[in-house]
C-alpha cells in the first residue's frame, strides 16, 4: 500500500473503473502495465508486466482526501484506518517511545 500524490492518482484513475464507493470513499480497479519509459528505466522487469490494483479515495473532510493504491483486497475503511495506525505507529518510533 502507497499513498499517492493528488495528480498521480488523477493520472492512474483515468484508466480505472468504480467498483465500489460510499459516503466518504471510492474504490476504483486498475490494470498497470509496463510503459516505454518504464520499460527502459527498468530492464529487469518483464516487458509484459501487469499489476491489478485498486485505487482508493478517501475523503478526510472537504478539503483533504488520502489517494491509496494497493494490490491488498480490504476495503477502502480498513485500508484508511491501517494507514493511520502505522503513520501514527511510524510517529511515536522516531520520538523513540
């Protein structure tokens, strides 16, 4: 699970479709492949590589949403509470408690 810059998720969801959404949240799926650029950036990977995604948009309030995509096959709710937990986990171990 990654969280995404605004306009890298606008970019990726232009290619997806809804397969769920809520009051608060979307959930698209998406289909990645390799790119010509990405293809020369990273030889090593098949040039037929595929990942099916999903994408997440949760909205926080009406100014801020978290952009998450995963290959993980939890809900857009359990993905935005994992990714509170480990922030705030990830917080409390660089104050070293």
């Amino acid at each position: 699970m990654f969280r995404l810059t605004e306009s890298r998720f606008i970019a990726l969801r232009r290619k997806a479709t809804i397969v769920a959404s809520g009051e608060n949240w979307t959930t698209y799926s998406h289909t990645w492949r390799l790119s010509a650029k990405e293809r020369q950036t990273h030889p090593d990977l098949p040039p037929d590589a595929v990942l099916e995604l999903r994408l997440h948009e949760i909205r926080i309030h009406a100014t801020l949403a978290l952009f998450l995509v995963t290959s993980l096959p939890q809900r857009a709710e359990e993905l935005s509470e994992l990714y509170w937990h480990y922030g705030v986990s990830a917080l409390w171990r660089r104050r070293g408690r």
